[in-house]
C-alpha cells in the first residue's frame, strides 16, 4: 500500500511531456492512461470545476454590484424628486400669498374710490342745496320724498358716512368739507 501511495504522490507530468513522450509512455496500467486522457480531454475543453467555481463568483460580484448601483441611483432619484416637490409647493404658496395681498390692495383701492365717489357727490348735493330735511318733532331730521335716498337725509352742509349699510341705528353724518381742505369735525349726530 505505500508504495501505491508514494506512485500517487509522484509529479504528475505536463500535457506536452506526455505528448513528447508518445503518451505517457513506459509502463503503467491502462486505467491510468484513460484517466490521463481524460483529464487532457478535460482540460482542453476548459471545463473543470474550479473555472465553474470561478465564473460563479464573479457572476455574483457583478451582481451584488449592479443591485447597490440600482439602490444608489434610486435614492438619489427619490431625493430630487422631493426637493423639486418641495420648491414647487414653496412657488405655489409664495404665489398664491401674492395673489391674495394684490387683490386684497385692489379691493380696498377700489371701495376708496368708490367712498370718496359717494362722498363727493353726497357733498356737492349738500352744498347746492338739492334736498332740505324738514325738523321732526323728536328732534331729528326727516327727508323730504323726493330725496328719500339715504344719501340726502343728512342736514345741508353735513356729508353721509358711507358705511351706513354696516351700521345700525341710522345714517352717521359728517360735516362737509371743501376740497383741499380737513373736515371740520367728526361724526355729529345720528339721522332719523
């Protein structure tokens, strides 16, 4: 047995020293010589398990490789999608606030000239004289039928506040003013 085992343990020659030699040549079993051919078949065709093994490995790496690439690509795909989401919701609220506070100057330019539309013409009917309220015995004024408008139930030389649809209890008037010139007092009284 151990002089099998010292044969087996003996170099192995190269393909090219057998095919020099004319296959192996010089004694020997055949068995041995159908196992040598079989491994020169075997290496020839570069089919040995040690390759399989080889290309196995370097199939998972590339793998393992693409999918990291993938999760990488994905997240950085993620992030500028909801940075570009975020700007946008930022633009359209920055728009919107603008929106609002330009119609809400616009509103308030408009009813200020609408007031002082009904307060120039409340003032030049006063002055001329166009409708004279009659003293009521309570004390307050009534105005005649045919200026029966809120804006003619003031006293001659006293301007209607021209909030009185938000108000209560009667029409708040003023006095008049000329142009150029400041009010000469508040709110004097209440008509009836």
């Amino acid at each position: 047995m151990a002089t099998k085992r010292l044969k087996n343990r003996r170099a192995k020659p190269l393909p090219t020293e057998l095919s020099r030699r004319g296959g192996g040549g010089g004694g020997g079993r055949g068995r041995r010589r159908r196992g040598r051919r079989r491994r020169k078949l075997r290496r020839r065709s570069g089919t040995t398990r040690k390759k399989r093994r080889r290309r196995r490995k370097k199939k998972v790496v590339v793998v393992v490789v693409v999918k990291e690439v993938v999760v990488v690509v994905v997240a950085v795909v993620v992030v500028v999608v909801v940075v570009v989401v975020v700007v946008v919701v930022v633009v359209v609220v920055v728009v919107v606030v603008v929106v609002v506070v330009v119609v809400v100057v616009v509103v308030l330019f408009a009813l200020n000239g609408i007031l002082l539309l009904i307060l120039s013409i409340s003032q030049f009917l006063a002055e001329n004289n166009f409708c004279k309220p009659q003293p009521s015995l309570k004390g307050g004024n009534i105005p005649n039928l045919s200026c029966s408008h809120p804006l003619f139930s003031c006293q001659r030389g006293q301007l209607p506040l021209p909030l009185y649809p938000l108000l209560a209890g009667g029409l708040h008037c003023v006095e008049s003013f000329r142009a150029g010139s400041a009010p000469i007092s508040a709110v004097s009284r209440i008509a009836v």
